[in-house]
C-alpha cells in the first residue's frame, strides 16, 4: 500500500487485532514503508490526543474497549454464585464493562477484592461484556478493618474493634472520606505500611458512633458482612405478593392447630396439634399434625426475592434487633402463621405409638387457621395448673399435646440423642438499647415440646425425599475427629470419670460421661469439652447422617422463613408431589451442592456475628464493675494466657500471663493446661478461679481480668529467689541439653584442626 489508511481503518484493525497494537505491526498490516512511516507516527499520535486511542507501553488500543489481557478485580458473588470483575483501569467514556469470570477445574478459589491476570473474550449481545479465564492470580483481596477513627496532625488513625486485634492503622490527609473524630468507620489498606511500621488505609464507609447502644449489632454487620437492607426490586416483589387462596390446596381450616413461641416473637413459622389415635391397632397412640409456612409460595426459583434469600442464607438475631432472611411483608405477615387467619402451609401428619416411635406419615399442602398464637411461658402455666383467659379454653388441647409430648420423651431415651447442658444467655435491654439484666433463658418442657414436634417433622421430610428419589439438602453432623475426643478422653480422666476405648462411639457413650459429671464441680467443664470435641452441622447434598441427634435421615424443613436449606425442601417436597411449578427448578438441583456450601457459610457468619455481639453487649455491662471481684472457671487456656467464663454472666474474660501471679508459666497444647515454672502450680480447664476485672472494652468486646485465686488458693506470686524478673527460667533439663550442645561443637573443633 503507498498511501496512509484512514483513521476508521486503523481503528477496526486495532478492534480485530487486539495483540498487534504496536506501530510496526500497523505499518506491516497496511505496507506501509519508508518516509510513511513518520506520516503514520503523526496520524497515531494525533488520534490518541483526540482520545480515539490509548497510547500504551507497548503499542496502542481503543479505549472503548479492554485489552486481551488485563489485571482485573473480583467483585461479590452473585445470588447464583456467578463472579464477576471490573477492570483495573478503564478509560472509555461508557459505562465500565461488565465481565463474568469463567473458573476452570484447578483455579484457585477466589473472593471479593481478590486481584487476577485474565484473559478476555468479547461477548457481543450477552448480557456480559466479556468473559475472562484467569492466567493467574497477583493479588488477594485487600485487607479491611472496621474501628474508631481518631484525628491527628497527620491525618489520623484508625483504632480497631475486632477484639484481639492490637495493631492501629495510618489515614493520610485526603483519605479520611469526611470521617470525624471518634467515628465508627470501615477501611481498606492503601499501600505498603506507613510510619512506626503501621498499615496506611483509606476510609471507604462511615458508620457513626460507636459509643451509641444500637451501634453494637451494627458493628458486627459491618465486621461479618452480613447484607441488612433489601433491593428495591425484592421490597418491589415482596410488596405484589397477595394472600394465597385454597385453589389447588386442602381445606385444613377445621384443624385445631395451634402456634407457640416465644412472647417476642416476630414470625410465626409453624403450628402444631395432637390427637388421640383412634386405631384399634395402634392403644395409647397419637396423631401429630406439624404445619410449616409455606413459603415457595411466594419465593419462586429464580426471582429477586429468591437470589436474596439465597445470598442470605438465613436470618440473623441479634438482642436489638433481627436481620430476616426475608422482607417483612412475608416474614412477618403473608408467611407467618397469625391467630384467626386463612395462610399457606405444608403440613405433616404423622402417628406415633405408645413408645413415641413414628409408624407413619403422610404430606398436605393445604390452608390452615391457627386457634391460638400462645408463648412458651403461658403454655407452660397451663400445663403446671395455672391457665390463664387465653390459655383456659385450649386446655384439652393443650393436655393432649403433652401426653404426645411425653411419649416422644420415651422414644428419644431409648435413641439417646446428644444430651449436653449448656445454658442459653438472655440479654435484656431497654428502650435506648442499653443492658438492663442478663440471665440464662428458661428451659420449659413448653420448649422441649416443640423442639421434639419439630425433629420428627424434619425425619418426615428427609424419609419422604429419600423414598421418592428427590434431591434435597440433608441437615449433616458427622461423628467427632479421634484427635478431639481423645482430648476429651483426657480431660474426663483428668476429672475422674471415664470414657471408654476401643469402641464405635454413640452418643449413648457420651451421655454415661455427661451423666457421671452431672451435679459435681466438673459438670460445666464436661459440658464444654465434650461441645469442643464436636465437628460443626453443616448442610450437603449427600446424607452422612447426624451424629447428635442419633438419627439415620435428618433435613431442616420447619423454618422455611429464617433458613434457606428449608425453602429447598419445601420445593423439593413439592416436586415429589408434584403440587404446583414453583417445586425445585433445574437450577435449584444443578447448584444444589453449592447452595449447600453457600448457606453453611453464612450460618457460621451468622453466629459468629450473633456472638461478638453478644461479647460486645456484655462488655458495656460489666464496665461499671472494673476492679471488682468476681468469681468464675477456667474455660479456656492458650499461649496468650487463660481465659474464665464468669458467674452471673458467662462472660468470657482473658487473664494474660502476666496477669497469672508473678511467675514464668510454661503452656502445653497436648493437655491444655499451665504450669508455673517456680511454683509447680498447674492450671486446667474447668477450675474455680477468682478474678479482678481490670478492663472491659465495648467496642471490641474483651474483657482483660488479674486472676487471684484458683479454687479457692492463692496464686504464685513470685520470681525464685535470685532470678530476674520477669526472666524465663529454664525448662527442666535445659542445662543438661545446652551441655550437650557445647560438647559436640568441642568435639567438631577438634575434628577440623
């Protein structure tokens, strides 16, 4: 070609060349020779100061679009689990492009703000604008850090709340993001560490203060991640919903079934009743009727409301207030399970014989009208003698659901389901959101009741499933870890008891152990260590049984409006019906592994979340009692010191080593115990401890306490006499080991020369 190409011409050979940018493999493509060459240099350089170009390192692009390969960074995942990026740099004027990330088997897995070398395709008329396949990873995700900014001259810095987390961050001047004195605020490192070796960040959210009560709960939303304000379009579709009718459903509007729940409570997600049996065949049974809330009604695969869920996974509680797994217009009304009206429900209808062993059952999905919506207390009343107005009429009612009660006890003797003791906190607050009283919550047999009602359902649903072939999420415990009940193992013969070897293990076996402790000093500690030798329940497609409960087939199908695994068995029971379309969706079965994997995640994020705030909450009312006494047990021991479960509140509070008498204290991992290295005084797990609370942080939620005395003995106080303090002394035997030391490099000396 003698003749310079058009501007458009070296745009399209760009667009369709995206890795032969530079100006000789443009002259090369065009022939263009000799002096053209410098005509072609003026005509690149005027068209990239006109922005139609991108002069880059290596050759130049068009700026409306990304080069094959570039660095990208992760963005959230969505409610299906797909993952998108957003380019690094971006120049066009459009909108930054939208990119779905195609893993491979191999990749590493990735999370939000991770960083990737990607290679991307163009995918005109899909919904992204490119998909990447990753080259590799370069940078994980940036650190984040939630706490109380401070001004300085500087700029400022951030102290965080995380309890634990000692070390401050740096904010240069321009990166406050308007962020005032003593705010709560969230941040994101920004470059390598400032001065005094402490990070840099930038603010990126500003969250209030901190000191405020109601702050508590938000501090671990923010800290966990926990999404707490809806979309438009799920407010939108919740809004739409209507009530449900009973076309396509059976009438079990005649049914007495009755709630009962806590006197707080918001939802009401299911309802039960007992009835004598009156099969000849089957004296001294029962018919149990359980109905769920039927809210794949209302949640349909695939819609907005349905991906938040998901995203969710559950709903998360805290004392002030609830993060709900779905918008109130369901949660709390169409779904919920209100006294006098008409609602959607899947219910089971179950007989049970004398013994409390389930012989049959069978699924309606139906509309129900519950007769009562009772609290644990007053059903409890009734039951001990003293009904009130609401509670007299159903008194028959009432009577009958406890003999069922009764004889479901029966049944879950002879199974010897996990058995542990470990009392619930209950913190009161007023008004203003501050702490008023803590206490451990009632454990009625209104409470057990319900709780047994509702593990036969679950059996029911996941028996039902398994016989019709219908993929579902089972509710998975596996057995314990070797390692961990070995540790149990020592710490129960440590206390004097015994759990036997050599045995496949059953519960039964580990509630002889519970039984043993029970009534003596070392009840608490059994308790807590045979929780800590348990593996976590999780969810799964596959059904690996549940360990605790001693039961071969378990899934969650009773509280479809707090847990997501719920809903899916809901659709999984209405596709095995076959009563409707809004059953499990292709996509519902292809994912369901991931699902699983999702929901187990953010179960954990829950109750981490439900317990920093706890920590927190507890910590705001314990700061009045700085330098008082108070009493407790060793609940926990590490490097770092140990840790004592306090009376009255079950607070939990440190006692560093330094804070442990005036002794060097050797730590052993094996047996989770501290020895003074003068005193000989050993420390475990479960002893009665006295302590002086020395600081308590609400922000954070740590409690640092000076430990007095152990059970009922004083601390060593002391260095030996002769040795520095604060000196680690010699383990025993060092001196022998260090002789041996010098006498080898003697013998090598000697050897050379």
């Amino acid at each position: 070609m003698s003749e310079l190409p058009t501007k458009d011409a070296i745009l399209k050979w760009i667009a369709d060349n995206p890795g032969l940018t530079a100006k000789r493999d443009i002259a090369k493509a065009f022939g263009i020779k000799g002096a053209l060459r410098i005509e072609l240099k003026r005509m690149l350089k005027e068209m990239a100061e006109d922005g139609h170009l991108e002069k880059k390192r290596h050759g130049y692009r068009d700026p409306e679009k990304l080069p094959p390969v570039t660095v990208l960074t992760v963005l959230a995942p969505t409610a299906d689990g797909d993952l998108y990026a957003k380019p690094m740099e971006w120049h066009g004027e459009g909108a930054e492009p939208r990119i779905l990330i195609l893993p491979r088997d191999g990749d590493p897995a990735l999370t939000e703000g991770d960083r990737l070398l990607g290679r991307l395709t163009e995918t005109p008329g899909e919904e992204q604008d490119y998909t990447a396949r990753m080259i590799r990873r370069i940078a994980a995700a940036p650190n984040r850090v939630l706490g109380v900014y401070r001004r300085d001259a500087e700029g400022g810095r951030i102290v965080p709340v995380q309890k634990g987390e000692g070390r401050q961050w740096t904010v240069a001047k321009g990166a406050e993001n308007g962020a005032r004195d003593g705010e709560l605020v969230e941040a994101e490192q920004a470059g390598p560490k400032g001065r005094l070796g402490l990070p840099k960040a930038r603010i990126v959210r500003r969250l209030g203060d901190p000191a405020a009560p109601k702050s508590v709960s938000l501090i671990a939303i923010h800290e966990h991640g926990i999404p707490d304000a809806f979309p438009q379009d799920v407010l939108d579709e919740a809004d739409a919903a209507k009530p449900v009718g009973l076309k396509g459903r059976e009438d079990l509007q005649d049914i007495d079934l009755l709630t009962i729940d806590p006197e707080d409570a918001r939802d009401r997600d299911d309802a039960v009743l007992a009835l004598p049996d009156d099969e000849a065949t089957n004296p001294g049974g029962f018919v149990l009727w359980v109905a769920i809330a039927d809210v794949a009604a209302y949640v349909r695969p695939g819609s907005a409301l349905d991906r938040e869920a998901r995203l969710r996974g559950n709903s998360t509680y805290f004392p002030d207030r609830v993060v709900p797994m779905l918008p109130d217009r369901l949660s709390g009304d169409l779904c919920s399970l209100h006294q006098d009206v008409p609602r959607a429900v899947i219910a089971v209808r179950m007989r049970i014989n004398a013994a409390g062993e389930k012989i049959g059952h069978d699924f309606h999905r139906g509309l129900m009208r519950s007769r009562g919506s009772l609290a644990y207390r007053e059903v409890q009343a009734a039951l001990d003698g003293a009904p009130s107005d609401r509670t007299e009429p159903l008194l028959p009612t009432l009577r009958t659901l406890y003999d069922a009660y009764a004889a479901l006890r029966r049944a879950r003797e002879s199974r010897q389901p996990l058995d542990l003791d470990l009392p619930e906190r209950r913190i009161e607050l007023d008004e203003q959101g501050n702490v008023t009283s803590v206490a451990f919550k009632e454990r009625l047999d209104a409470h057990r009741l319900i709780e047994e009602f509702m593990v036969l359902a679950n059996v029911a649903a996941a028996e039902t499933l398994v016989a019709k072939k219908t993929p579902l999420l089972f509710r998975v415990h596996e057995e314990p870890d070797p390692e961990r009940l070995e540790a149990l193992r020592e710490v129960a013969e440590a206390s004097g008891l015994t759990l036997a070897k050599g045995q496949v293990l059953k519960t039964a076996h580990l509630n002889r152990l519970l039984s043993q402790a029970e009534g003596t000093d070392e009840a608490e500690l059994i308790n807590m260590a045979t929780l800590r030798a348990m593996t976590q329940a999780y969810y799964n497609p596959e059904n690996f049984g549940h360990f605790g409960l001693a039961l071969r087939n378990y899934a969650h199908f009773t509280s479809p409006i707090r847990r997501y695994s719920d809903l899916i068995v809901h659709r999984a029971l209405i596709s095995a019906h076959k009563w409707g379309d809004d059953g499990l969706s292709a996509e519902d079965e292809d994912t369901l592994e991931r699902t699983a994997e999702l929901i187990s995640q953010t179960e954990r994020r829950s109750m981490a979340a439900e317990r920093d705030t706890v920590d927190r909450y507890l910590a705001a009312y314990l700061a009045d009692r700085i330098g008082t006494e108070i009493g407790g047990r060793v609940a926990g021991i590490s490097r770092a010191g140990l840790f004592v479960k306090l009376d009255g509140t079950g607070a939990d509070a440190l006692v560093p080593m330094s804070r442990i008498g005036g002794e060097y204290w050797h730590y052993d991992r094996d047996s989770q115990s501290l020895m003074g290295a003068d005193s000989g005084t050993v420390i475990t797990i479960g002893q009665r401890a006295l302590v002086r609370l020395e600081e308590a942080a609400p922000v954070s939620g740590g409690l640092i306490a000076e430990l007095l005395t152990l059970d009922d003995a004083a601390v060593g106080r002391g260095p030996a006499k002769g040795r520095g303090k604060g000196r680690p002394p010699r383990r025993p035997g060092e001196a022998k080991r260090k002789k041996g030391v010098r006498d080898r490099k003697v013998r090598r000396s000697r050897t050379r020369h």
